[in-house]
C-alpha cells in the first residue's frame, strides 16, 4: 500500500488528482475492453467514486470513452480513446512516476 500512496502523491502533484495515474496506467493495460471502475477501485481497495472525477476529465479531454454496455451488463466500462501517441506518452509517464523513489523522510 506504501507504494500505491507514493503514486498517489505523485499523480496529486503532477497531473492534478490522487487518482488519475493509476487510472491511467489501468486504461494503457485494458486495450479495447476497457476497464470497469468498480472492478479497479476493488482491486486497489478504493471506492469507485475516486475515479469519476478523473475518468470524467478525461472524457472531456477526448482521451476517454464510455463503453456502451452489453445487454444485461451492469457494469460500466471506459477505454482509452484519441491520439495513439497520447496514450503510448501518459502511459510511459506514469510508468517513470512508478519508478520514482520516495524522498527520504517521506511518510
């Protein structure tokens, strides 16, 4: 969990939310399928709700889309959409931001 919460910290600092990094490399890795919030928050042990304000920025951005869903899907999905390049840049961004050690007496 250290490690999620240095990402976190660094995602707040440089792209503006706690969240949006890890939401980001979770859209890089998905492809076409996507990727339900629900199912990332649950695996990250998070609420869903900390990925609306992202994922909706992004969708406003034109990065983002919102998968229509299958008949009798409840859940919902979003994929990475726009500029290829884009998404290879953000996704190796946060790849660097994974790599990046925590400052000495960091909690």
């Amino acid at each position: 969990m250290q490690h999620a919460e240095e990402l976190r910290r660094l995602s707040a600092g440089v792209f503006g939310n706690r969240y949006r990094a890890e939401l980001i490399a979770a859209l890089a890795d998905a492809g076409e399928s996507g990727v339900c919030l629900g199912d990332l928050a649950m695996a990250r042990q998070v609420p869903a709700s900390v990925y609306l304000p992202p994922v909706h920025t992004l969708i406003r951005l034109g990065l983002v889309q919102r998968v229509p869903p299958a008949p009798g899907e409840r859940r919902r999905f979003y994929r990475r959409w726009g500029s290829a390049q884009a998404w290879q840049s953000l996704a190796a961004t946060v790849a660097r931001l994974k790599e990046h050690p925590a400052p000495s007496g960091a909690a």
